[in-house]
C-alpha cells in the first residue's frame, strides 16, 4: 500500500476520558513541510490543524511535530494524520499511518445499574438453561433405563451388578426401654 513513507505517527491507537490531555507526535525529517489533519471515522472531510488554538497547541521541533489537546472533548474523536502541508490544496488523500482517538465518558449511576440487572437477567437465564439442559438428558436416559426393565423383565447389564443393601425399615425398630424410668417408680435392678 501507499505505507508510510514521509511521516512516522506515535501513538497509533489512544482511548481516554474526557477533559484529560493527548499527545500526538510525528517524526518526519522536514517537519516544517508537515502538518497535522482531522478526519471524521464515518467522513472523507479532511480538516487542516496547523496553527496552536486554545483547546490545542502545534509544536515544531528538529525532526518532529507535537501536537497536543489540552481537554479532550467527545468532539474530537477522529483520526488525526501527520502528512504534508499541501494535502488538502492538491486533494490528495493522506497516508494510512494515522492515529486514531477514543474520548470514553464516565457513566451515570443509571447506567451502572442498568449493566447489572442486564448482567444479572443473563446469569438467570444461562442457569436456567443449563439445569433445563443437564436435566432432559438425565430423565430420558432414566426412562429408557425403566422402559427396558419392565419391557424385558431382564435386568440391563450395567444394572445386573449392583445389589440393593438390605436395610431396617421403620417397622423393624424395635421400642426402646428406657431401664432408668423404672428405677424412678421404685423398682431395683437387682431385684426381679
């Protein structure tokens, strides 16, 4: 492609909040015939930046271009190029090492608590549908298993080797005596 051949950009990608400073810095080796531009994302709209204002300031130096905003605002998302002076006059298009600015606002309450009852309604119906999902398999492999059985009359063979413990029901617990009440009404333990 066209590359990068009169400038060199740095930062290429920069994300901050509103209100805070951004620095932008070419290396070219005649930054005097260089200048910085503006670009809407969704536009073709080259806009010139040559001269320092009171939201932004130009600086030239040896061999490079500084270029500052003071506050960022949500205005000034874009993408900012570092090509030369006479872009716009030619109508030429600028080189594809740009720079593109993300102006991130701080969120309200509101928002906040909208995130989280959006959060919290996706964690319910994600559990919802895992115990929907774990729960259908196992019943169907159940209700095979119990149709097979009482179909054959045979037992399955990954069944046919476990036994059923035999266990005390309630019926075959005996009462318990309790020998301390008789000793109370005035019987001994010796005594028969």
């Amino acid at each position: 492609g066209s590359g990068c051949p009169v400038a060199q950009q740095h930062p290429r990608y920069v994300a901050a909040k509103k209100n805070m400073p951004v620095h932008f810095i070419c290396y070219s080796q005649e930054p005097h015939n260089m200048q910085w531009y503006k670009t809407a994302e969704d536009s073709d709209d080259l806009y010139g930046l040559d001269h320092s204002t009171s939201r932004y300031s130009i600086e030239r130096k040896d061999n490079l271009i500084n270029f500052t905003i003071f506050r960022i605002t949500y205005e000034d998302n874009g993408i900012y190029v570092c090509d030369s002076k006479n872009l716009t006059a030619e109508k030429k298009q600028p080189h594809l090492c740009a720079t593109e600015l993300r102006v991130m606002g701080h969120s309200s309450i509101q928002q906040i608590q909208s995130r989280n009852t959006l959060k919290d309604t996706i964690i319910i119906i994600q559990s919802i549908l895992l115990v929907i999902f774990i729960s259908i398999p196992m019943l169907l492999f159940l209700d095979k298993v119990s149709d097979s059985i009482s179909s054959s009359g045979d037992v399955p063979s990954f069944v046919a080797g476990l036994e059923v413990e035999q266990m005390a029901t309630y019926e075959d617990i005996t009462p318990f005596r309790d020998v301390k009440a008789k000793w109370t009404v005035g019987e001994h333990p010796g005594e028969e």
